[in-house]
C-alpha cells in the first residue's frame, strides 16, 4: 500500500512540474517526479558538503 502512496506522490509532482503536459502518460508523469526529488536529494547533498 505504501508504494502506491509514493509513486502517486511522485506522479502529482510531475503533473504540478509539467503543468499537465503528460496527463495520458502517467509513467512520464512519475519518472518526472522521481528525476526531480532526486535532483533536490543530489543538490542538497552537495550543498551540504561543500558548506563543511
């Protein structure tokens, strides 16, 4: 049950980040979603180091 928690929340932010864009292909949708928390998880990760 938890996975379909996470992948719709990664789906919602890949509709919020396309505005809708890819409203017939939620696959596109929830890969979006993925790259871009992952993306943040990177930059916070080397924000986080160079900042030491």
């Amino acid at each position: 049950m938890s996975g379909n928690w996470i992948s719709l929340f990664f789906a919602l932010t890949g509709r919020l980040l396309t505005g809708g864009r890819f409203r017939k292909n939620a696959d596109m949708e929830c890969n979006i979603g993925i790259v871009a928390y992952t993306t943040l998880f990177v930059l916070v990760s080397l924000g986080y180091l160079l900042s030491r």
